[in-house]
C-alpha cells in the first residue's frame, strides 16, 4: 500500500510547486485565515509542508483546516492544497501524532457515533425547529463503524 508521505511526495514537488504564483487566492479565500490570520495561512503552509513534511507533521497548524476546499476550487494553478493538508493530516495521524483536541472528537465518534455526545437537549431542540429525534446511534452501526476505520487506527488514537 502506498503511504501518505509517498502520495504527499507526488502532490507536492518542486515541480508543482514551481507553478503556485503566491497570488495568495487560496489565503484570501480561506475563512480560517480571517478568523485566526495570525495563527493559519494555506500560502505559507504549503511552502511549510513541502520544505518540512516531518517536522510540519508536529505542527497544530496542521489541524486548523476547516476542509471547505475554498483553496482548492480558487487555485488558478490546480495544486489542490486541501489534499495536501489531508494527507499530511493522514501522515501524522500514522505516526500517532494527532493534537488533543481532534482526538477529543475522534473519540467521542468511535464511542457514540458522533462528534459530541449525544442529549435529550438535542432532540428538544430539535423539535423546537419542528424536527424529529435523532436517539442514540445503534450498537450495531457503531461496530460496524469500528470495523471500518480498523484496530490499528483505533490503537493509535486511545
Ligand atoms: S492559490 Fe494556488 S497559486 Fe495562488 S498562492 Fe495559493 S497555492 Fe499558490
Ligand atoms: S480547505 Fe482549508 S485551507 Fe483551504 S480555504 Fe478551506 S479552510 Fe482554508
């Protein structure tokens, strides 16, 4: 099977990357960038990544991506940073380094099925907007979803 770095590797080469024009759409179309400007920038990641992809791979910054694909769909050059920024996700993430916040939220979809935890206060709110209960995932999608992201990547993220 071919590995995240490897794929990362065809993504980004100096090659492709020779063809980003630093015309900044992918910064200025990204909503993360105008929330936290000092802490996230898709330009400047990318040089990041393809300069460091291990040490990138430590980074936080890594995990600020709201996966809008903005970026990708402006690019006038086709680099596709929202793949890049995946697969340096998916590269981390094979090396165990996931930051506590997104592990929070894995663990809470591998436990109920969702990103947080289900609450009678849910459906009430639900039927406020005229909408009907949602309940709690059953037992048997939640061990099929196990099944599907595999015991190696649920030993990673415990
Ligand atoms: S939009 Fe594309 S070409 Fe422009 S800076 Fe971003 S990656 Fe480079
Ligand atoms: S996909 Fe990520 S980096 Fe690209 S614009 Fe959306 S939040 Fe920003």
């Amino acid at each position: 099977m071919v590995s995240s770095k490897e794929l990362l590797k065809e993504l980004l080469t100096d090659e492709k990357l020779g063809y980003c024009q630093s015309c900044g759409s992918c910064s200025a179309s990204c909503p993360m960038t105008r929330v936290i400007p000092e802490k996230y920038n898709p330009r400047t990641l990318l040089q990041k990544i393809h300069l460091d992809p291990d040490g990138m791979s430590e980074k936080e910054e890594l995990w600020l991506c709201a996966w809008c694909y903005r970026c990708t769909e402006r690019c006038p050059q086709g680099i596709q940073p929202t793949e890049i920024f995946l697969l340096t996700r998916n590269f981390a993430a094979e090396k165990g380094m996931i930051p506590a916040n997104p592990r929070r939220i894995i663990k809470e979809i591998m436990n109920s099925g969702r990103s947080m935890p289900y609450g009678e206060f849910i459906d009430e709110l639900r039927e406020d907007y005229g909408l009907p209960p949602i309940g709690e995932v059953p037992a048997k999608v939640l061990e099929e979803q196990r099944k599907i992201v595999g015991e190696e990547f649920l030993e990673v993220v415990k």
